[in-house]
C-alpha cells in the first residue's frame, strides 16, 4: 500500500475519530463487550504517521502481553532525532523552540550542539523565559494520597493500571470536574497513561462532556490533556 496516500486518507476522512465515536456508541449502549480502549485507534494512525518519516536509525518496539496482565503496546523509537534537525537549521535563518514551564532545555541542547558550534559560536543561541500568565494568587497546589474510597494511590508503572487505581482515579477525576463551575482540565505524565485513562472515563464525567486533545494538538480524542 503507498503509506503517505493511506496518511492523507486518514486524515482528510477524520477515520480515528468516526471509529472512536462509534466504538464509543457501541460501549454505551452495551452492544457488545470491548476490550480495546476506543483511543488505541488513534495510536494506530500516528504510527503510521511515524512510519512515514522514519529513518535508518529508528526502531520499533514491541511488548507482549506479561504474566500480570500487562497491557501489550507497540513503541516507535527514533534513536537519532538530531538527524532530523540538520536540513532544518540549515536552511532556516533562526529557529524557535517554545517549551512550556518547566522548560526543557536539556532536552534540545543535544539537537543543535553541534550544528551550533560548525554554524559558529554557541552565543547564536539566546534563551528567554517569560513570567508565568497565572498569578500566583490563583494558584492552590494540594497533593492526593487516598481516593473517595479510602484506597491508597499508586502510579507505579505496575501498579496505576489496575482496576483498583483506575477506578480511584475516575471517581477522584468525576469529584473534580463536578465541582469545578466551567469544567476542569486534567494533565497526565504521559500519552501512553492518557490512553488507559481517557475510556474509563467515557463520554462524560461528573455531568461534564469528556474532550482528548490529541498528540498533534489539533484533534479532539487521542492524547494530551482531559
């Protein structure tokens, strides 16, 4: 099949979102007995996203699903991601990397080190980092140790996929967006446990409506922030 044809029908259709809709239609209804998250559709597509700008030197990893009931997934790895820099800096009079708070740095500091340095000297690279949009006023940080339900929480890797957590998880989840006036906004550490969260959730929680931003951002259903 010709990959990059297949990407555009993809997304030119909305495929993954009519098929987590209907997936979804049909969890509701109870029609039939899924097991599959409605979201891993969505991870499909933006692996053949990846495949379609892949190199040499990425990999794919594949998991099995383990003794203790282990979720079985498949990773797309880019074990170069500077090689994919270089046509860029190039080509481009400057680049900008927008980073969010806790500013990672360290993170791009390896994509243009040595681009920077045959460029010229590595004060071409300036950093700026501006106030934060909240007050500090508007800010009440509390942590969470114990769910609705008395059971203690445990985001191991092992542990946050369990039945037990995610249903604290939810009911902690469904308390906070009811309580919130104009609907909450959760974060997650990662897209992987977004995806293991987001159907337990469903189509709404605590009288909210549910919306996933995807990992490109543009999208309602894949990954991101619920």
């Amino acid at each position: 099949f010709d990959l990059p044809d297949l990407g555009r029908f993809l997304q030119e259709t909305e495929l993954a979102r009519k098929v987590r809709g209907y997936v979804e239609a049909v969890r509701v209804n109870g029609k039939a007995r899924l097991i599959a998250p409605s979201s891993s559709v969505y991870g499909i597509t933006e692996l053949l996203a990846a495949l379609n700008g892949s190199t040499g030197s990425d990999r794919i990893l594949c998991q099995a699903q383990g003794a203790d009931n282990e979720v079985a997934s498949i990773r797309y790895l880019s074990l170069d991601a500077e090689a994919r820099f270089k046509d860029l800096f190039a080509s481009a009079r400057a680049v900008i990397f927008a980073g969010g708070t806790l500013e990672p740095r360290s993170e791009f500091a390896p994509l243009y080190a040595g681009i920077a340095t045959k460029a010229g000297p590595a004060s071409r690279v300036n950093n700026f980092s501006g106030r934060h949009v909240v007050p500090a006023s508007h800010i009440l940080a509390r942590y969470v140790t114990h769910g609705p339900s008395g059971h203690a929480l445990d985001f191991r890797k092992d542990m946050r996929g369990t039945a037990a957590q995610l249903a604290e998880l939810r009911a902690i989840l469904a308390t906070a967006a009811a309580a919130a006036p104009g609907g909450a906004i959760f974060f997650f550490p990662s897209f992987d446990f977004l995806s293991t969260v987001a159907p337990q959730a469903g189509v709404r929680i605590g009288g909210r409506a549910v919306f996933v931003e995807s990992r490109r951002g543009g999208e309602s259903g894949g990954g991101g922030p619920l």
